[in-house]
C-alpha cells in the first residue's frame, strides 16, 4: 500500500426532503449574500428553485441567480458568474443541479477568489487559485461526484478544450443530496450517470498502482451496489433505495476513497474529455462508455491479473487458472454487455462520431504533443489514436 492522504471534509445532508433545509444551513454558517447557479427549465419548472428560494428567504438570506448551465460546461458561462458575484458582493456560490452546474461553480468560486487572473490559467496549470469563494450544493443527478471531489472540468469553447483540474479551495463546503430530486432524471441520463459513477471507480481500481485489500474490496463492492442499483433505477425510476444508492455511490466514487493507497491516471476521462470537448452534443457518461471497453481491450494485456480479478470479484466469473487473459476479456465483455442493456452506446460510430477528427482528438489529448498519459500501460498519441479508431466499432 503505498501512502496516501484522504481529506473529504464536505458536510453531506442526505435523504427525504433534505433540499428544503438549504435556508438553515446558509444560516448556519454566517453567509448572507449568494448565488444561486442552476441548468435549464426543469429546476424551475419542478418547483425545485422555488423551494430553494423559500428557504433562503425565511431564513433572511438574500440571493441573486444565474441559469442557463448546459451539460459539458462552458467558461463563457463561467465568466458571467465570476462577473455577477464580484458585482453584487456574493459570499457563496449554491449549485443546483448535476456535475454540471457544480462544475461552473467550482469555476465561478475560483474566479472571484482571484479576480486578477484570468481564471482558464487554471485548467491550463499556467496558475494555481490561491482562494476562492464557498461551494454548497443541492445535487439533482447522480454521475460526476463533483458533489464531494476537488475536482472541476470546463469547456473552452474557443478551440472545444475540455480541460480540468483539482483543488481543495473549491470542495464543496456542504451537499444536499436528496434521492427523490433525481426521480425525474431521464432514461438515458441515469444510464450516463451509473457509468460515470462505475467510471471514476474503474479508473483507480485499474491505475497505477498494485492491489491494495482494503481500498479493493471497497471498490469492489461499490461497484457491485451500482451495478445493480443502475439496472433497478433503469426500469424503476422512482425506487427510492436504488437512487439513494446511486446518489451515495456517486459521492464516494470520487471522493478518493476508492484510490485510497494507490496511484492511479484517468487515462480514459483524458480520452472522452477531448471527445465532448469537440462534440458538446455528447454527454460524458456516453462517451466514457463508447471508449472504455476498447481502452481496456488496449492495455489488457499489460494487467491482466488485475482485470481477472475484477471480473471474478464484480461479476463472478469464473477463474480461467490455465489462461487468466480468458477471464480478463470475460469481465470486459460483461462490463460492455452491461453498458449496452442500459441502452448505452459502446462504439464511437453509435454516438456519430467521424472517423476524420481521431487524429485531431488524439493530438489534442497529449496537449500538443506534450504529454503522454500514464498508467499500467503508458499511452502515447499513436496508442490513444489507436483506442479511438477501435471504439469506432464494425
């Protein structure tokens, strides 16, 4: 086991009707001006901000809003939040809705901590924030874990540069996650988040680093739990205990406690980052199950005593002891077959991808020639470009 550091300090209200205390919690903390950052019309048109605007104000708490956040989120947006908070002296940013909108927070907190940089320094490594503002959030999709990470990911849509980076300044400081406010999520959206939460434990279980007992199983069963809860929640879309399962799994798969005492890279988030980045259209957890089953194919080879034991482990194939490479490639297939039944693409020709722009994704994601991306099996352009043309399928 190799050292480590765990720090998740985020508060986390979990549970039936949790949102409605929001108002209290602000209180709680001295904060009297925020901002209420949200998506599209289905926070107003669920009542969901109205109720969040009814507790700020019976607790006294003033806001200002700013909607408009789209999947894959912009720095544009960002920009006019930084702008707004700055303007009107805000003291904490609340995030309403997924990864999205916590994401343009995270953002937006960054730039108004630092106000004479230019905030995409950030996500270039050009500059490190040195403080920012308060995060809170009420989660209404269970995916990106954004809810209890470091982490922030944002589009530059000048050159469609999906870029990212992590900082403790910017954790949320609390998150309501009631599993109700997902049971309108669509079909297809709860299928991109159960992959994006298996996804940000896959990445560390598969890293760097070698086995680790405790920190395995922990992964492992929580991949277990998801599996499941995603095929209940896939057919049952209001079955609290499969939500509440997503919803907890979701912040505990990259909170870092699924990579506690082992390195790891997200090679295949680096390879999706610069396929949304292109194609806004498509939404992360889809592109990161189009590509996972042809990086795992890729670098298979290179681990596979891991890959084995996770397809005994999480799917409970049988151990090929003659040929362990059999077992590797069995749990592989399970893990897309499971992606397929939940109507998610597991090819880059399903998602309309054209073959003509891989070279461009492929030197966009060693940053220019670079870097390569690290991992049991270290991945140049020619490999990345490899795995893309792969994913395009038959």
């Amino acid at each position: 086991m190799e050292n480590f550091e765990f720090y998740a300090p985020t508060r986390m209200i979990f549970g039936k009707d949790t949102h409605l205390q929001v108002g209290k919690i602000i209180k709680e903390y001295g904060f009297k001006k925020v901002l209420v950052h949200f998506g599209g019309s289905s926070a107003r048109k669920s009542g969901l901000l109205d109720a969040v605007f009814h507790s700020l104000e019976q607790e006294g708490i003033q806001y200002v809003t700013l909607g408009g956040v789209q999947a894959n989120p912009t720095l544009s947006m960002a920009k006019q939040g930084i702008e707004l908070c700055l303007k009107e002296k805000v003291e904490l940013v609340l995030a309403v809705g997924g990864g999205s909108v916590i994401d343009s927070s995270k953002c937006i907190a960054d730039g108004v901590g630092n106000p004479d940089v230019d905030v995409w320094k950030f996500f270039t490594k050009e500059a490190a924030p040195k403080k920012a503002l308060p995060v809170g959030t009420i989660l209404t999709l269970s995916a990106s874990g954004s809810e209890m990470s470091n982490s922030c990911v944002i589009t530059n849509e000048e050159g469609g540069l999906k870029r990212g980076f992590g900082s403790s300044l910017h954790r949320p400081l609390f998150s309501i996650c009631n599993p109700e406010l997902t049971y309108t999520v669509s079909k297809f959206q709860t299928g991109c988040g159960t992959v994006d939460i298996m996804m940000h434990t896959l990445e560390r279980y598969f890293g760097i680093g070698e086995a680790n007992g405790v920190t395995d199983r922990i992964a492992e069963g929580l991949l277990k739990s998801v599996i499941e809860a995603g095929r209940i929640a896939d057919r049952e879309p209001e079955n609290y205990e499969a939500r509440a399962n997503l919803m907890w799994a979701g912040s505990l798969s990259h909170n870092d406690l699924t990579s506690a005492g082992r390195s790891f890279m997200m090679q295949v988030h680096q390879l999706e980052h610069e396929l949304s980045g292109m194609y806004p259209r498509i939404a992360h957890g889809a592109g990161l199950s189009a590509l996972w089953p042809s990086w795992a194919r890729y670098v298979c080879a290179s681990g596979v005593e891991r890959f084995a034991q996770y397809a005994v482990r999480v799917w409970n194939i049988d151990m090929d002891f003659e040929n362990s490479m059999n077992t590797a490639l069995a749990g592989i297939q399970a893990t897309e077959d499971y992606f397929a039944s939940l109507d998610m693409p597991v090819t880059l020709k399903q998602l309309e991808v054209s073959p003509e722009v891989l070279e461009e994704m492929a030197h966009k994601c060693t940053f220019f020639g670079k870097r390569t991306l690290a991992g049991r099996k270290e991945l140049g352009e020619a490999d990345i470009l490899a795995i893309y043309k792969a994913a395009m399928g038959a």
